[in-house]
C-alpha cells in the first residue's frame, strides 16, 4: 500500500452515529487513516464525503466520534471537529483518537 495516499469515501447520512463509527473503523482496519469529513452532495443526494489517508503499514489507534459537547473520552486527543449528517440530520461532531 502506497503511504500518504489520500482517498474519498461515502458514509451514509441515515446511519447513526455508532454506525459512522464502525463504517470508519472498518476503513481504517484496511491501513488507511480518517482524516476529516465534509457534507456535500453526491451522486444526487446530501451525504458524508470522509477523507482518508493510505498508511505504509499498520493501523491507526482507535478513532472515536462523538456529538459536540459530549464529554472527550479518556485516553484520547482531538483530532478533528466539523459537522457530519447524523440520523439524517445535521450534528456537529468531535473526532478523538486514542494515545
């Protein structure tokens, strides 16, 4: 797998947010590492577009996301914060990975 190799993926608005956290988790299993989302309109309908970067081996730590303002797990740094649709709703999320 090429390192620093930065790719688009589609997570489902529908999907609740431990749902988005699996599909990332999913992901990022492959040796990849989510680095952000935006909302944005895709092959005609509203949705997440995550980015992720191809890592040159291993996994990252475990990424976790929450609803903003919820507590920051313990163990954890931010890594991203934005708004990602959420049970077909708008919802400002936090991202922490673990350290």
């Amino acid at each position: 797998m090429v390192e620093n190799v930065e790719y688009k993926r589609e997570i489902k608005g529908e999907y609740p947010l431990a749902q988005i956290n699996l599909e990332i988790s999913q992901e990022e299993a492959r040796g990849t590492e989510f680095l952000d989302s935006t909302v944005s309109l895709y092959e005609d309908h509203i949705t997440n577009i995550a980015n992720f970067k191809r890592l040159s081996h291993g996994i990252p730590k475990k990424l976790a996301l929450v609803k903003h303002g919820q507590t920051q797990p313990d163990g954890t740094e931010p890594v991203w914060s934005g708004v990602m649709i959420v049970d077909n709703k708008n919802e400002a999320v936090s991202a922490y990975r673990a350290t």
